[in-house]
C-alpha cells in the first residue's frame, strides 16, 4: 500500500539521505576549516530545518526519530566504554573517580539549585534536568581534546569523567522524574524507589555479563572474524532494549559497562572492532545532531529570556568550576590541572536528547516548565561548544598542557639518518622524537640533546611516555622493511595515512616482495632504503635546512643543489610538509628547505 506524505514533505529514504549529507558534510567542513564540528553541524540542522523547513523529522520520520536517537546515543555510549581502558589510565585514576563518584551529585545539586532560582524552573523540572546537566558530552569533548591536541593527565581526566558520567547523568533524571510522579500520583515511595535500585543493579550486572560473554566467545573462536562487528551490533542493541524495558534510560549504563567490560579484555582483535565503531560513531554523532537542531522549534527557543543567558553564565562560571573543584579537594593534582579541568565542561549530543525526552515526560505528567527544558539544552550546548571550541586550545596552552604548536615527527629507528634529520628539523623548531627499542642506536640523538623513547612506538608505553597528541607525522625508517610497514600501517587510521611515511622497502621492485598497496607508509626519501641512506651518511652527506627569498629562490636552491634529496619544507608560516617524490613542489620566499645534500654542497 503506498503511504500518502504531506505535501513538500520528504520521504523517509530522502530525509536520511539527506541527513546524512549534512552530517558528514558539516564535520570534513570543520576539519577543513578547523573549527568545532558540532557548532557546524548545529547551524546546518537549524538552517535546513526550523529556517528553510526542508528537513523536518516529524513529519519526513515520524514517531521513529525519537527511537533512532536514543539507539544512537547507546551505540555512542557504548563506543565510548570502548575507549576506557583501564591499563591506560595511570595517574589520572583518582581524578576520574573523584570527578564521577563525587562531581556527580555535587553537580546535581548545584545545577539544581541554579536551575530553580537562577531560571526560575519549578523543583520539579530543575531536579531532573539538574540530573541530565551532570553529563559532559564524549561526542564533544574527544573531537576538542584532539583540536586543542591537549596533552597528559587533564586529557585523560575530561575524555573519561565525559563517558563515565553520561549514563549517570541519565540515571539521575530517571530518579527525579520517578520521584515526581511518586508525587502527583501518590505512589508507594518504597516500591518506586526498589524498582530504581534494582533496575540499575540489572543494568550494570547485564552489561557486565554479556560484555564478559561476548570477550569470552570473540577470544575462543565461537564467532567467525567477519561476523564479529555485525554480532556486537545486534548483542549491543539487544542489551540495550532488555535493560531499558526493564527502567528506562538505563539501558545506557548497560552499554557504557558493556564496553568497559569488552575494552578491558584484551582481545586480540580488539583494535579493529574499536576502529570500525569510531566509524560508525562518527555517522550517528553527525545524524542526531542534525535531528535535533532540524527539531528544534523556534517557537520554543522563543520561550527563553534573560534568565536563559544568566543561567548560561551560572553553569559555565560556577557550578561547573565549583563541581570540579570540590570533588578534587585533597587530591594530588595541580593547580593548573584542577583549573583547566574546571573550567572545561561543553555538552553535547546526550544532554540534547535525554532533556528533549524528558521534556515530553515532564509535559505529559502535567509540569507547566516541562516544556522550557528543551530549549535551554540546546541553548547551553550551543553556548559551551562555541566557548570551549575556540578557547581550551588558547587556555590549555597558558595553563602548559597543551601540545606544541607546530605538529611534530616522530622517527622511527635511531641511524645516522634519522639523527642528522631530526637534528635539523629541531632547529627549524619541529617536535621530533626518534624511537627505538635498541638504547645503543640513541645514544647519538641523546647526545645532541634529541628527545627519544627507548622502547617500542607500538607498545603500550608508548601510548603513556610518547605524548602522540604533539605529533601528527610519523617516518619508519629502521633497517627492518616489515617492521617499517606494520608501524605506518598501524598509526594509519590515527595519524591518517598520509601522514605516514617509510623509507623504500629493499628489493620491493620484485614481485616477490612486492606487498599491496593498502599496506604500509608513502614513500620516503626520494625511494632510498634503510642501507642507501646510511651509505650517503658514510659518505659525507648530511641533512641541511636551507631558508629561501625572494631573491634566492627554489630555483637557485636547486641549481646550487642538484644532487640533495628533499625531505621536508616548512612554509613562511611554519607548516611543515613531508616529501616523498623526486619532484620539487613550488615554494614561496620565507619557506624553508630541509634536504639531504652531499658534502661538496655549500648551501
């Protein structure tokens, strides 16, 4: 039968299409223009929803858009949980459980109390969106932590207590709402109030058991390498609707323990499941936030007046720096740390959607404010990303956490290569590192004074010594071609693969060593191997920074050189830019020229 739609309605395949166009489109905008990817993924759902009307999920949707959005947002949760490993959190440990066990009802209440008598909210709204306010958004804060390229412990801190403290946050709403309707239909408090307790329990026990299941049946084989990711999807989605009929909304902390559980296991295949979620969060990240701004109702946003604004600057002024604070009175962190992390708090995708559903839930139960929650949601998500997306990069660089302002390189194998080339790239003021897990082949770079990392970049020291935020380019050029290859193929997905660079592989001219081109780094050094490099080194060659003007050009510089091989230019700015090719790029005067030239070279 065919389905009538409304006219200039969109049908459903059309609106998705459509959805996901702006979504993905909106976040390679941001990363094209480096700015926050939700501020642009807000204004595109405004602009083609409530503005121009060409998306509007309820009427090109309907009554599913509310269901997709809460399994996003689970998918997102989980995805989170997946990042959480515990091995990795180090020193950062007693911060993150300070920041969730005690931040967290200290911001409920604080968040209430500012909700009430800064707002003007009724008790009733301000204790549950009080709840909801508790959450700090992981869809928000690892795209900024990686735009700010924040470094260390204050990292670990904010990605952490942001995953941990949604479900909690949700939770809480889920408390304050039952106890509301406790009151408006005299229900029994002590029965409610077990209902809450054991749901959550059932909550946490059932994403315990499954995640400990499926860990258990990945690792024995009972689920065949390409049916794993499609498995974890259908067990994560079955978790999440078991638990939710059970309480609602907490099926987002079955999820979020479900991941935790899965991360925690070591599973040899653990990498790729991980990646392949990132993807699929990044769709659903960029799909619900255009659902919700294509949502939004001017008429509502219409509601908010001056106490809006003033509520705005009371979340992000004192309840947030308050919360932080408090909760990490007696701690061991810095000043510094505790400020960065205090006055750190943006919201994000699940503030959006919990507030929007229980705004529904508040109006229905006859709360005359119910409806007012929604709008200031989106109000202060919109004013705490635009905030914190243009100022923790400024604030975590004056507080000196933030990575160096030029991207660096790190070299993979000590040589007398990669120490001249390291050498020279420092004194154009590039971080470098080299690693190696042989300590005889640093001691050269140790002696010039070149930071290193005894050790394997691939191991997880590394991840903990090695602060990868600060570098965005990574060469392997140690005398082992396959190691060479796994290095840049494993960071390729991280750094992105082209930023990845190897030296040439010996013999990769046959057929026989020959490997597929998905595999490994681009190449390095004009083609030259590990042997070719150190053989020119022998010789007398060097590694040399040559800056070039107006009057002394790429031209001149070629002619003098006709011989160097080029590895890196910086432009007047200071960007750098790995080479490969034989090939001269065209470069403007003020930029710099790093090469490796033969001895007879003057220049």
């Amino acid at each position: 039968m065919a389905v009538e739609h409304a006219a200039g309605a969109l049908t459903p395949v059309v609106a998705f299409a459509l959805i996901g166009v702006l979504g993905v489109g909106a976040q390679w905008l941001a990363w094209r223009f480096r700015m926050p990817g939700i501020v642009i993924m807000l204004g595109a759902g405004l602009l083609f929803g409530p503005i121009l009307g060409v998306v509007q999920p309820a009427r090109d949707i309907g009554p599913l858009a509310s269901s997709l959005i809460s399994l996003a947002v689970a998918v997102i949760l989980f995805e989170g949980g997946l990042t959480l490993d515990f091995r990795k959190l180090g020193d950062a440990r007693a911060g993150v459980f300070r920041l969730v066990l005690v931040g967290a009802p200290i911001g409920w209440l604080l968040s209430a109390l500012a909700l009430h008598y800064v707002a003007g909210l009724s008790w009733a709204s301000s204790s549950v969106f009080g709840g909801i306010m508790i959450v700090t958004g992981p869809t928000v804060i690892a795209p900024l932590l990686r735009q700010a390229r924040l470094a260390g412990r204050p990292a670990k801190l904010l990605q952490w207590e942001a995953i941990l403290a949604d479900p909690i946050g949700a939770l809480a709403a889920v408390f304050a709402f039952g106890i509301i309707q406790i009151g408006a239909a005299k229900l029994d408090a002590d029965t409610a109030a077990l209902h809450f307790v054991l749901g959550t329990v059932f909550a946490g026990v059932l994403g315990l058991a499954v995640g400990y299941l499926v860990a258990r049946g990945f690792r024995r084989g009972w689920v065949p390498e390409y049916m794993k990711v499609p498995v974890l999807f259908v067990v994560l989605l079955g978790v999440f609707a078991l638990s939710d009929s059970i309480l609602h909304e907490s099926g987002l902390l079955a999820v979020t323990v479900m991941g935790v559980v899965i991360a925690n296991s070591d599973l040899p295949s653990f990498e790729e499941l991980r990646r392949f979620k990132e993807h699929a969060t990044i769709l659903l990240v960029s799909g619900v936030f255009i659902l919700l701004a294509a949502s939004m109702d001017f008429a509502s946003l219409g509601q908010l007046n001056w106490r809006a604004i003033a509520l705005i600057a009371s979340i992000i002024l004192v309840v947030r720096p308050l919360t932080v604070l408090i909760s990490l009175i007696g701690s061991n962190l810095p000043r510094n740390e505790r400020i960065l992390i205090a006055t750190t708090g943006p919201r994000g995708v699940v503030l959006v959607s919990v507030a929007g559903l229980f705004a529904q839930r508040l109006t229905d139960a006859g709360v005359e404010d119910g409806a007012v929650v929604a709008p200031l949601a989106f109000a202060l998500v919109l004013a705490t990303v635009i905030l914190h997306g243009f100022s923790l990069a400024p604030v975590a660089r004056r507080l000196g956490f933030a990575g160096a302002e030029m991207p660096g390189v790190i070299l993979v194998g000590g040589s007398r290569f990669t120490t001249g080339l390291a050498e020279a790239l420092k004194k154009v003021g590039m971080p470098v590192v080299i690693s190696d897990p042989n300590r005889a082949h640093l001691l050269g770079p140790r002696r010039l004074g070149i930071e290193v990392f005894y050790g394997d970049i691939l191991s997880e020291a590394a991840e903990h010594q090695v602060e990868l935020l600060s570098y965005r380019t990574i060469i392997a050029a140690t005398d082992n071609d396959p190691y060479n290859t796994l290095v840049t193929t494993d960071f390729g997905p991280e750094f992105g693969r082209e930023n990845c660079w190897q030296i040439a592989r010996t013999g990769s001219e046959s057929a026989r060593h020959a490997l597929p081109t998905q595999l490994g780094g681009r190449p390095f050094a004009a083609g030259r191997t590990y042997d070719e490099l150190e053989a020119m080194m022998a010789e007398g060659w060097t590694v040399r920074a040559t800056r070039l003007t107006v009057e002394f050009g790429r031209a001149d510089w070629r002619a003098m050189n006709p011989e160097a091989v080029l590895l890196c230019t910086l432009d007047p700015r200071g960007t750098p830019r790995i080479h490969g090719g034989a090939k001269d790029p065209d470069l403007a005067p003020g930029s710099r020229v790093i090469s490796l030239a033969p001895p007879s070279t003057t220049k």
